[in-house]
C-alpha cells in the first residue's frame, strides 16, 4: 500500500487536471444511475399507464443523458491518458537520471539488460497503474456508490439481499490480487534476464559465431522464453478466472432478486417498474465492479514494477558530492597518492600506496594482469573511493572537491574504445560540446585522424555505427584521442590504449598519444614495454603493492621484476 501511495503522490504536480478529469468521471458515474433511475418511468408511465408525454420526454432524456456522458467519458479519458504518460514519461526520465548517478560498483552488480528491463518494461506496467487504474478507481467507485443510492432508494430491502453477496467477492479478489503480484514480479525478473542474454548475445555475435554456439545459444534463449511464457500464463489464467467467479457470484445475487421481486409485484407490493429500475441498477453495478476486480490486479502488477524501479530510484551513489564540496582548481602542483588501501568486498586489491606524480610527469605502470594498475588509476577520477588513506591533487584531498569539478580536469583513452552510435562530429565533441569547429579539426589533425575522416562519405557528419562499428580498430581509438584532446584536461589516463592494435596501427596511434600528452600530466598503463621507454617513471605493480620504481634504464640494470617481464617480451629478441 505505501508503494501504491507514492504512486499516487506522482500525481500530484497534475492536480488540476486531474480534478479536472474527476469532475468529468463523477458526472459519467450520476448519469450512469440516472438511466437505472429512469427505467421505472419508462415502464409504470410509458408501458403501463400508457403516458403519452412521457413517451415524449423519456426518449430525448435518455439521447441526451448518453450524449453528455460519451463527451465526459472521452474527455477523462484523454486527460487521465495524458497525465499517466506524463508521469511515465517523468519516471523513466528520473529513472535514467538515477542510474548515470550511479557509481562503477553500481553496474558491476547490476547488469545491463536488467537495468534496460526497469526502464522500459516495469515503467510500462505503472503506467497501466497510475492512469488506467486510478481512473477506474475513482470512476467506478462512484458509479457504484450512484447505483447503490438507487437500489436503496427503489428497495432497501431488496438492497439489502443483494448487498449479503458483495462481501463474498472481497475475499477472491484480494486473494488473485497477491496471486497476480507474484506471477508477474516473477515475470520481470525472467524479463531481466531475457533482456540481459539478448544484449550479451548481440554484441557478443562475433565470438557466438566464431565458436558455432548458435544452437547453444538458441537453446538458452528458448528456454528463458519458456519461463517467462510460464510466469505470464499462470498470471493470465488468475486474471481470467476472477472475471467468470464475479460473474458466478452475481448471478447468484440476481436469482434471488428475481424470486424475491418477483413475488413482491406478483402480490401487488411493487409495481413492475420499481423492480425492474432495482434490477437495472444492479445490473449495471456489475460492470464497475468487475472491473475494480481487474484494477486490483493491475494495481498488483504495477505495483510489483514499482516496487523494483523505486529500489533504483533510491538507491544513494557509493560516489557522491559532500554538501561543503569546492571546485578543484586546475593542477599546478601535483598528485600524491598517500597509504592507500583499496577492498572490493573482502578482496584487498591495493596495499599501501605511496606515489608523488608531479604535474607534467608521464609515470608509467606496468606488471601482470590483476596487479591492481586499472584499479590504481580508477581511484584518482573516484570511479571508486580508497578504502583507507587518501588521494590528494595540489595539496587537497579529492574526496573535498565535486566530482564534476575533478573529473572535468582528467581525460581517458582506454584499451576498448567506447563510441557511441552517431557522427564523428559528435563523438570527438563528446567531451566539449562548446568547441569550435576549427578546434574540432585541429583535434582531428592532432590525432592523426583527420586524413580518414576526410575520405569517409559525409566526413565530419558520417555515422559511425554502434561501437563505432563501420570504422577500424585503429581509427576507432584515434577518435577517442581525438575526443580527449578536445577536452584538453590536465591530468590523462591511458590504459592499454594500443594494446588491440596492429603494428601499423598502433604507429599511427602512437604518435597520436604522443600528441595527447604533451604539457599533461600522464599516467600510461601498458603491457607492451616498448611503448613505455621514455616516461619520465615507471612503477611496476605486483600483488596490489609497488615493488619497483625507477626509469626504463635504472629499473632493466636491476635485474628485478621489470627486467623479467622485459625479458619475457623480448626473448626472441
């Protein structure tokens, strides 16, 4: 019900329409009643007593009365259709909104199809429940409230009888309510997990090809369907059942107002008219009350969507600003890098850290896969927060300044190259909308990137495809420099960003990187030592903690950890 509740309160920036919309549902509810209250003049006066006034004036009523409520019956319809979309339309904004929030961790845990599954199918469900359901709440609710006035009014104690059978459909509909919840709360995850194999798939074609697991897949795939089949079913076959028990239990009713009416005219206590005016207003009751019976079970099933978009509605960002955050001037100085230790769960990745990197220094890592180097470098944008001690820019702790503020002075260029499906244009501009068109180009040239782009058909405005697909693998990352050297941040972080290439690639990336990194300060992660000989250090990381410091020449005399790993590269050699 509190879920419910806060649903509602969505509403409520839309007040006005919405009592707008309910003036409209309270006027098709009375007129509703009237037909029922009209039955009896129609009958005593027109049939029986044979009215010839009445034969006038009761026709034109009755045009009239579905006139008015099929105009009041579209307006409300409109209005609660419009304001329903408009919440979606607001939910699924803050939605999305919530999720850019969130830190790295976040999406570890959380995977993608799962979160594309909270944005598209669960909102759709609490659409069906803020406007479909709560205009039959309010609509139908006061429908029954004007034929139950009628009932009583014609024969309260006929009304009487009738009202015994309602308390038998509370306990049903309540029952295939939480029955409904269940099924369908089961049917979002499977929904999830459909969603999060379809993405995987997709993207991940060329290996399902390269390894003929397409049958293999198929069969994963089919068997999620299934399951989903199975959980929509069990919920399809409780909402039909609600519908013929209420027909069941009202025809009940009505068999015995039929007897008992029937007896009361047959011994001259009620005109023919009185009953059947009784008999039309209960029978109209009906409907209404069928239809709350199908609300309940959509309002379960909104609010079993509800229930999982709120939980990433609320859920508070690992990384966050402080409320006496300031802005981080641009680097002077440098980084310092204090006593750091860094948990993933209960994984210790980094062990006291201790690193000076002065502001214009390139400072190379290197060591072996699952050293910690990515994780080292994540922690100076606050991808993610030291466990124990403290990263320190110009003197000031990171964790002091906003995040914008920070990772605006810090640009990245990574081993897989993330592009978005759009145009060059607005891939290098990524990082500085603002920018010039010349500075675009000569961010381009920069990056050794202008030349193909100029041959590409619409050049700056070609799109590139998903992933940048359409473009190779070195043109690929020399848009990405491209990007951050638009940014023309302080402070870069290069992580393998050569290591898929080519060697005829890689040259021309290369040169670009040396580009990049002019007058910045450099952090380079690389596995290929050759592409580090002329950083000013390189620290060799082993088992989360610096074992080695020193330039390429100082750290191979050593004879240590560098030199191995140097040796392994260059055997051949």
């Amino acid at each position: 019900m509190i879920v419910f509740k806060r649903l509602v309160r969505l509403a409520k920036p839309h007040t006005a329409k919405l009592l707008l919309a309910m003036f409209f549902m309270l006027i098709v509810g009375g007129l509703t009643s009237v037909l029922a209250f009209l039955v009896k003049p129609a009958l005593d006066d027109i049939f029986v007593e044979r009215n010839a006034s009445m034969l006038q004036w009761i026709p034109l009523a009755i045009i009239a009365i579905y006139l008015v409520k099929g105009v009041c019956t579209y307006a409300q319809s409109i209005i609660m259709n419009w304001i329903g979309q408009r919440i979606v339309t607001d939910l699924r904004n803050h939605l999305y909104n919530q999720i850019q929030r969130q830190s790295l961790s976040f999406f570890t845990k959380n995977p993608t199809g799962v979160l594309m599954s909270r944005i598209t199918f669960d909102v759709n469900y609490i659409q069906g429940a803020v406007s479909e359901a709560i205009t039959s709440l309010m609509k139908d609710s006061f429908t029954i409230l004007c034929l139950v006035f009628v009932v009583f009014w014609r024969d309260w104690k006929l009304a009487i009888i009738a009202m015994v059978v309602f308390p038998l459909t509370v306990y049903p509909i309540s029952r295939f309510g939480r029955k409904i919840r269940k099924a369908v709360t089961g049917a979002q995850i499977t929904m999830g997990s459909l969603t999060s194999l379809l993405q995987e798939t997709i993207t991940g074609a060329r290996i399902v090809k390269a390894f003929c697991m397409e049958a293999y897949e198929n069969k994963r795939f089919a068997k999620e369907s299934e399951n989903l089949l199975k959980l929509f079913m069990k919920a399809v076959s409780v909402n039909a059942l609600s519908s013929p028990l209420m027909e069941f239990l009202g025809g009940i009713g009505i068999a015995v107002i039929i007897f008992y009416g029937g007896w009361q005219v047959i011994h001259g206590t009620s005109t023919p008219g009185t009953f059947f005016s009784f008999l039309a207003a209960l029978i109209m009751l009906y409907e209404p009350i069928k239809r709350l019976t199908a609300t309940n079970n959509q309002i379960q099933q909104g609010i079993s969507a509800a229930e999982r978009v709120f939980a990433i509605v609320d859920a508070v960002p690992e990384i966050r600003n402080r409320p006496d955050a300031v802005e981080l001037p641009n680097i002077t100085k440098g980084i310092d890098i204090q006593d750091v230790t860094f948990r993933y769960e209960e994984d210790t990745v980094l062990r006291n850290i201790n690193l000076s990197i002065r502001a214009g220094e390139t400072l190379a890592l290197v060591g072996m896969s699952g050293g910690g180097k990515t994780t080292l470098v994540n922690l100076i944008p606050r991808f993610y927060d030291v466990s124990e001690g403290s990263i320190l820019i110009d003197g000031r702790d990171i964790r002091e300044a906003t995040i914008e503020s920070l990772r605006g002075q810090i640009g990245i260029v990574t081993q897989q190259t993330i592009l978005f499906n759009d145009t060059v244009r607005n891939n290098i501009a990524y990082g500085n909308q603002k920018a010039s068109e010349e500075d675009l180009i000569a961010a381009a040239r920069a990056a050794n990137a202008h030349d193909f782009i100029s041959k590409l058909p619409n050049g700056y405005d070609t799109l590139i495809g998903e992933q940048g697909m359409k473009l190779s693998g070195g043109e690929r990352q020399r848009i990405s420099i491209a990007r951050a050297i638009l940014k023309d941040a302080p402070i870069l972080i290069l992580d393998e960003a050569t290591s898929s290439l080519d060697t005829e690639a890689e040259i021309e990336v290369q040169e670009a990187l040396e580009n990049l990194m002019k007058g910045r300060t450099t952090l380079v992660i690389a596995h290929r030592l050759s592409t580090i000989r002329n950083a000013d250090r390189i620290i060799v990381l082993v088992n989360g903690a610096i074992i080695e410091e020193g330039n390429h020449e100082t750290l191979l005399e050593r004879q240590g950890e560098y030199r191995r790993l140097y040796n392994m590269q260059f055997r051949e050699g």
